[in-house]
C-alpha cells in the first residue's frame, strides 16, 4: 500500500475549484489548507492544494498521478 501526493496549482478561477472537485471525486483527500500568492509575471494569483491518496499497489515513480 502506498500514500500518494499530488501539488495542485493553477490560476485562481473556476477551473482550479473544479480541479480540486475533480482530484476530490476521484478520492484524493485534502492536505493542509490551500496556498495563494501573487504572480508577477503572469499578473494573476495562483493557488496550490495539496492532496493524498491511499492505494493498493506499490508506489512506482513512472505512475501517473492523475490517473490514479
């Protein structure tokens, strides 16, 4: 059994919410509180949540995270 972790980041708009939404149907569990911070270049805000996830297979590097 492995415990997976996955770093969410996108612009802070809808499509970062349904990000997280889509990780969370997908029985990924939040992790700590999510984080914002101004992006210069971009002009924007970013967001990053963190997310985990128990699995019954052996942790391998080559996984798709997403796709677990």
């Amino acid at each position: 059994m492995a415990t997976l972790y996955r770093l969410l980041t996108a612009e802070d708009d809808s499509a970062f919410c349904h990000k997280v939404s889509d990780a969370l149907a997908k029985g990924w569990v939040l992790h700590g509180s999510p984080t914002f911070a101004w992006d210069q270049n971009a002009n924007a805000m970013r967001c990053a949540q963190a997310v985990t996830k128990d699995i019954a297979a052996a942790y391998d590097p080559a996984m798709k995270l997403g796709a677990q």
